[in-house]
C-alpha cells in the first residue's frame, strides 16, 4: 500500500476509556480487545493528527460545514464510513456520511435544506447545490428498541425482526461505540472528528485496512441473518478495494446465503446497480462467483453460465467493457448490463422456440418476454430498462439484413449504437455472426450516399416493375 496509513505505535500509545456521552475519562496503555456494547465503558483506539494522512482539504465544504453545525449546535458529529476509508487509502471519496448523536428532527431543524427519508433506518439529505450530505443518528443494538408499537411513527426508538430475524425496521438510536458496532465492515466503521483532526477505531477497522482484509463486525451468521445484503455488501467492497475476505467473514457465507431469497426484488435491484456500475464491474462478477451468490440475483444465468463457458465469457466481456466505459466517464446503462446477463438465458429460449416452429422474430419477442418475466421473480427491473433491453435484443435479428432501403435505416435508429455494441459483444465472446459487427463497422464509416449504393437492394430482392394496366374502352351508349 505504499507508505503507512497511521504510526505503528499508535495502538499501544492512543486507547482511552470513553463513557457512554463519548467523553474522555481515562489513557489505557496496551492493547485491549473491544468490549460489549452492553457495558457502560468501552475501550477506543484514536488516532491523532500527526499519526495519520488525512487532510481537511480532501474533504468537502458541504461535509465541513454539517459537521461544523452541528457541534455548534452541541451535538458530536464525525465523518464516517468509506469517506474515512477511502482517506485513509490516499483516494479522493465523492460522497460524505455524517454521523451525529442528533436526532433526525434535531439536524432538520439546524438545517433548512433537509429531509428525512428512509424508512427502514431514517436518514437525513442535506442538500448544498448539486452535493447531498447523508446524516445519520448513532444507532444502538436492535434488542434495545423497546416494545415496538408504533414508536416508528413518532420518531422514537423502534426496530422490528421477522420470524427469521431479518431486521424489517432499525430505527434505534444509541451512542458513538454502539453505532461502530452496529455498521456492517471494521474498514467501515472509522471515524474521522474534524474539530480535533483525530480518527476514532472502536473494531480494529485500521488493522485491517493494513492487512487489506474486508471483516464482518460481530457474529457474521447472525449479522447476515439480521441483513443478507451484507454478503453482497463483503463481496462489492473485496471486488473494489482488491481486499481478500476474512476467513469467518467468508466461512457464513455459504450457510446464510439462501437468506437472500427473502430479500425484496426491489432492494435487490438498489444493490445490482451498487455492484456493477462502481467501476468494478468484472471483478465484482468474479466475487460473486466465487461464493455463488450469482444464482440468488439471476439464477437463469447462472444456469446457462455453468453450462456454457460462451456465456459466461459473453457476460464478463460486458463487464470489462462497463468498466473501461466508467474509467473514461462515457454513459452506461443499466440496460445493456442487464441484456448482457440475460442474453443466455433469451437465446436458448429463442432456439428453443424456433425449433418448434415459431419464426425468427416471433421467438425472439417471446423468448425475451419470457426471460424478463422470469428475472422479476428476483430482481426488479423497472420498464425504462428492460423495454430497451428488448430492442436490443430484437435488434440482432434485423442486423442480419446487410441490403435494402430498411437496412440502411437502422443506422438512424436510436437503439442502433446500443445493439451494434452489442452485437460486437458477442463477437468478442465468441459467437458466430459471419462478420457482421466487421461489416457494420465499415458501412458506418462510408459517406452517406456510397451506404446507400452500398446496401441497394440486390437483383433477388428489387421490387417487380408495375404491370401496365389497360384501360377498356367506354362502353358506347
């Protein structure tokens, strides 16, 4: 990693006593596991100015200023989460967390461009210009929560488990150690005090960015079993940091991953465009692989992938491809990822189709149909995605047709672009398409008027000349 994120002595120079309000008491010296949250003391790794590289001006004007306020307002208030990470790796984070012991009512009333939103765990946006900073209280210990009825509604402390002990609601707000402990990754849980320039570790998070490791905070069954999104959240941020997993970490995997069935397709569909549109697209498909957790978000894919290594190397090309268009800040499109993880799944219907006797574009139209359909069951995929991804589709077969006035029309056609990479695709993953994507390739360089000659109709498909109809004479009176 370069030069060290923090002095190698800090852990046994800078450990302090905090009580429950997050006020100093005591120095420890030596290092000391982290206690429960149950007791009133807790032990806190802080790490002081000149022991680590973070620099106010890295961090945004909007995010000093929440924090600012805040603590004027006389509440704590600490950059958070990947913000601090990403910091403490020498990166440049574009989006700033705000934790606080402020209420959401409490930081809506200092801020004038605010709202709560969430449901699940309320969250504040304070809004600077085109910027949004994301507020939250400090959460405690779900068990903690009280009885539950209908606290929810008036803004007090609530949480709600299901029969399974997923967390259907979270709203329990707690103090600093209590709120480290409930995040879901050590490498996410430092906080960053931009009064005192210092950086707060409750979970050996600074450990671990050292040993480049992605680590579960807790029980990693049991934290899976309160949120399964967490297994995906382990896998995106190994994909992203380049991180190896713990071992623990890794090991609940495979026993919780069922779990994930009982997440709503739309949730899932929140946590696919956090997988694939980061810039890690291929390596983060790899992950997935690795501890087969493709099957719960697409399990028609993963079927035609196990079979059929074109597939596979058809949707990892997409991948790279999604990320080298990312690192050259060119538009993506949920959309062509999505055809590209279903286009297994759409052609193998389609040959099936046509086989009994349906016609080419009939088969298509059904074959994608059917494939949506059956990928809703699991992911949401909202109509402004999957209708283009049908054009595409359906777009293959009319790329088949090299002459005529049609032909040299598609090129005006707004999904031209769109089918035509993807057509090139699926030339790099190994499909046979007789050259097409060379052809078209060619045909888009020419000047407009030799394309026409170009693609004029050939002898077989010019029209018949009009028959010259004979008139009968009037018939004389």
């Amino acid at each position: 990693m370069g030069k060290a994120l923090f002095s190698p002595f800090f852990i046994s120079h800078f450990q302090y006593r905090l009580s429950s309000t997050g006020k100093r008491r005591t120095c420890v010296v030596g290092f000391a596991p982290v206690e429960t949250s149950e007791q009133a003391l807790i032990r806190l790794n802080i790490i002081p100015r000149d022991q680590h590289c973070i620099s106010r001006k890295n961090i945004s004007d909007g995010a000093l200023k929440v924090m600012s306020r805040l603590r004027s307002g006389g509440y704590q208030a600490y950059l958070v989460g990947g913000a601090v990470r990403d910091l403490l790796l020498d990166g440049h984070p574009k989006d700033f967390d705000i934790a606080t012991d402020a209420t959401p009512e409490d930081v809506t009333e200092l801020f004038r461009n605010s709202r709560i939103i969430g449901r699940r765990f309320r969250i504040v946006h304070v809004r600077f210009g085109r910027e949004i900073i994301e507020v939250t209280t400090f959460r405690g210990h779900h068990d903690s929560g009280g009885n539950g009825t209908g606290q929810h509604e008036t803004g007090g402390n609530h949480s709600r488990q299901s029969a399974s002990g997923l967390l259907l609601r979270d709203n329990v707000y707690g103090t600093l150690a209590e709120d480290a402990a409930r995040r879901d990754l050590t490498v996410n849980a430092l906080y960053y005090d931009s009064g005192t320039f210092e950086v707060f570790d409750h979970v050996h998070g600074l450990q671990d960015l050292e040993k480049r490791s992605v680590c579960i905070i807790g029980d990693p069954e049991q934290r899976y079993t309160e949120d399964p999104v967490r297994m995906l959240r382990v896998v995106r941020f190994a994909a992203k940091l380049g991180f190896d997993v713990e071992p623990q970490t890794a090991a609940a995997i495979p026993r919780c991953a069922h779990l994930l069935g009982e997440i709503p397709a739309a949730r899932l569909f929140d946590e696919f465009l956090k997988l694939f549109l980061a810039g890690y697209a291929a390596s983060t498909l790899d992950k997935l692989l690795e501890y087969d957790l493709l099957r719960y978000l697409f399990p028609a894919t993963y079927a035609c992938i196990r079979q059929d290594d074109s597939a596979l190397t058809l949707v990892q090309a997409a991948m790279g491809n999604t990320d080298e268009r990312i690192a050259q800040q060119k538009p993506v499109t949920p959309a062509f990822i999505l055809a590209a993880l279903l286009w297994p799944v759409v052609k193998a219907h389609s040959t099936r189709l046509e086989d009994s006797g349906d016609a080419p574009m009939l088969a298509m139209s059904n074959a994608s149909q059917e494939a949506i359909q059956d990928a809703v069951n699991h992911i949401s995929i909202p109509r402004r995605f999957s209708q283009p991804m049908r054009e595409i589709w359906e777009f293959q077969l009319r790329l088949q047709r090299r002459t005529g006035r049609k032909a040299a029309e598609l090129i005006e056609h707004r999904r031209f672009r769109a089918a035509y990479d993807f057509l090139l695709l699926r030339e790099q993953a190994g499909e046979e398409t007789d050259e097409l994507g060379t052809w078209w390739t060619e045909v888009q360089e020419l000047p407009a008027e030799e394309r026409l000659a170009t693609m004029a109709a050939s002898p077989g498909q010019r029209k018949r000349p009009r028959r010259t109809r004979t008139r009968r004479p009037n018939p004389t009176p």
